[in-house]
C-alpha cells in the first residue's frame, strides 16, 4: 500500500535548520519538503536549492508560504523570541496543531 507524503514548509533556515533539520527532513520517505521561507533571502534561496525546488518556492514571508494549498505541516525553525509569534500564524492560517514530533503530528492530525 502507498503511504501518504506530507507536504511540509520549513520556516527559519539558520543554523539548526541547516545543520540537523532539513538533512533530517530530506532522509524521510513519508513527506516531502515542498516551499522554505527565511527573513534573509539568501538563505530561502540556498535551502530551496538544497531540496532541489525551484526558486518561486522561496519565501521571505511567512504568510506566502502559507498560502500555498498544498502545505499539510510547517517545522518552525526561528528563534525562540518569534516561536509563540508564528506558530499563532501558522494555526491560524491552515488550523493546524502544535506538534513536537511527527508522531505526534500524525495522531493529532487523526484525531482531528
Ligand atoms: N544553534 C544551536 O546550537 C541550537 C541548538 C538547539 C536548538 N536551537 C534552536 O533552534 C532555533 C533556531 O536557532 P538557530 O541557531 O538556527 O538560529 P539562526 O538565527 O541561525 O536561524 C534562525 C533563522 O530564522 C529566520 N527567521 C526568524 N524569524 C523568521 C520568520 N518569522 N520567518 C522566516 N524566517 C525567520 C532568521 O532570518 C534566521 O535565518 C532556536 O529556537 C534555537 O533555540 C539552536
């Protein structure tokens, strides 16, 4: 049987998400990075690069990546100052729930 992908955005794309992150993200089979945003473009741009997208799925707004139907989960890679400030966003854009761990994710997103 197929399983489902999850489409996911990555916000932030320092350090943490360059070092153990994305590499994370790209080993998984069951989703897919689909659009990255970062305040400084330079770094949208290289982690668009590094999951192969295209350079229109780089964002430096949050809320456009957000806006992209397909989305299904963000990983929120910011500092800890704007954690609270875009996971407020991002539940309020797509009514998503705030998960530590994609286990968790998947059993809140069956539940719901
Ligand atoms: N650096 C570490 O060793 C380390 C270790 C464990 C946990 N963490 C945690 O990881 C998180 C990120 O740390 P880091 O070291 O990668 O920081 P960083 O400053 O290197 O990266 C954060 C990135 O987020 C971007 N950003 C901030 N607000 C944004 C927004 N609203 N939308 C889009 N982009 C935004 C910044 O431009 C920056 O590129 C923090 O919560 C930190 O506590 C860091």
């Amino acid at each position: 049987m197929k399983k489902d992908i999850v489409k996911i955005g990555v916000i932030g794309c320092g350090a943490i998400a360059n070092q153990y992150h994305m590499p994370a993200l790209k080993s998984l089979p069951d989703c897919e990075v689909v659009a990255v945003c970062d305040w400084i473009p330079e770094r949208a741009k290289a982690a668009a690069d590094y999951f192969g997208l295209p350079q229109n799925r780089a964002f430096t707004e949050d809320e456009a990546l957000l806006a992209l139907d397909e989305i299904q989960g963000v990983l929120i890679l910011t500092p800890n100052y704007n954690h609270c400030e875009v996971t407020e966003l991002a539940a309020s854009w797509k009514s998503m729930s705030l998960s530590p761990n994609l286990w968790d994710a998947h059993w809140t997103n069956a539940a719901a």
